[in-house]
C-alpha cells in the first residue's frame, strides 16, 4: 500500500520546545556592544551617542532636519537632536579642526570651514560647480527679495525679457513655481527653492543681507566732507 511522504513543513519533526533566540544582526548590536566597548577619554572624546550623530552627519550630502537627525541617530527626540549638534559644535571649536556644523535651510549639515575653500575648490574641480552669469544673479537676487513674484513684475524691474534666465534658473534648482496670481490670466509666481538656501549657506529667507548691508561703504573723501 503505498503511504504519502510528508515534505516542506510537515515533514519536521514535532517539538514542544520554544524557538531558541538567535543573536541580533551587527546593525542592532553595534549600538548597544559599542556603548559597552568604547570608553570616553578626555575633554574632546566622542560618546557613543555624540559618535552616532557625526556619523549621520558625515553620511548625509545634504542638511538633515532635526527630526530626521534623531530618527538616524536614535535619538529621543528633536530637542536631544540639537542638544547634541550644538554639543558637537562646541567640540569642534574647542578642537580647532577644520570642520563645523551649520543650520543651513532648516537642517544642520557637516562643511567645511570657509577659509579651507581655496584648498577644497582645488581637489573638486570636476566642471559641475554651479556658475551664474550677471543676469541670471540679476534675476535671481529679485526673486528672492520680491517672492513670489510674477515674471512681468522681474521684467518690469529688470527692463529686458527674462524667460529664458528663469528657464536657467529652475533648471538649475534655485528657483520654482510657487503658485499663481490671482489676475487676469493667472500667471504664475516664482519663488526660491530649498536648494538655494543650501547654495547661498542661508537658515532661511530672514538670512537675507537687509538692503543696509549691500550699500558700498562710503569712500575717505566723502567721510572727510561730511565731517
């Protein structure tokens, strides 16, 4: 007489004990094994805790929110996010070393400090570097203090046709569709993008150099004259 032959999950034997626990894999143990292995040493060691959020930091190309930081890092909450970044900042002040942690377009991001440039412009000369003509920062300088603003408005305050620089621009990422007016025709308004913030090292549009701050400082002469 023939018997079927058990296969696939029937075929194992039966067992009243429990599944026995296996290991974690290394990305859920590296937390908690280097907390108990690494020991903090001196005024400018990292803790583990510190470790995570400059790791996360480091990885990012571009600025991590808060949020976003603490999810990366394992962190409680927004504010042990910036807790700890300005606790880094602090260390890297302290260390003298060439890089710092800065809140550019509602995220912190890893850079470089601003007289290392030189030196980083050299290593990174692989022809993509963002370059602007007159025009198009012309252009781009009225959007950013007027937005949103209509294109006739730009073309108005600029006296020429500016289509194509703000074709450029957007395709370029600094500036986008914002929305559209509410006059005749409905045409649509521009504004700046998050990618310009990033750009021009800005926290936020409040950032802007006010009009005071872009007048030329007056020449010897006039002050003499004044006085």
């Amino acid at each position: 007489m023939f018997h079927p032959v058990p296969r696939g999950p029937l075929a194992r034997p039966a067992s009243d004990r429990l599944p026995r626990n296996r290991r974690l894999s290394l990305v859920y143990r590296l937390r908690d094994e280097t907390s108990g292995e690494r020991g903090v040493a001196g005024d400018l060691a990292r803790d583990p805790l510190l470790a995570f959020v400059e790791a996360a930091l480091l990885a990012a190309d571009e600025p991590l929110t808060p949020r976003r930081l603490a999810t990366a890092a394992g962190l409680a909450d927004v504010a042990e996010a910036r807790r700890q970044v300005r606790k880094l900042q602090s260390l890297y002040d302290r260390d003298g070393t060439a890089f710092q942690v800065q809140e550019i377009a509602g995220g912190f991001q890893l850079l470089t400090r601003p007289e290392f440039h030189p030196w980083m412009a050299r290593l990174r000369r692989t022809g993509n570097e963002l370059r602007l003509s007159g025009a198009m920062r012309e252009t781009l300088a009225i959007v950013a203090y007027r937005q949103p603003i209509m294109r006739a408005d730009i073309e108005t305050v600029r006296g020429v046709h500016c289509g194509e620089l703000l074709r450029q621009l957007m395709e370029k990422g600094l500036i986008r569709i914002s929305g559209r007016d509410q006059s005749l025709g409905r045409p649509v308004l521009y504004g700046t993008t998050k990618k310009f913030l990033q750009v021009f090292g800005l926290k936020s549009l409040r950032d802007l150099p006010q009009v005071e701050q872009l007048k030329p400082p007056p020449k010897p002469t006039e002050e003499k004259e004044e006085s």
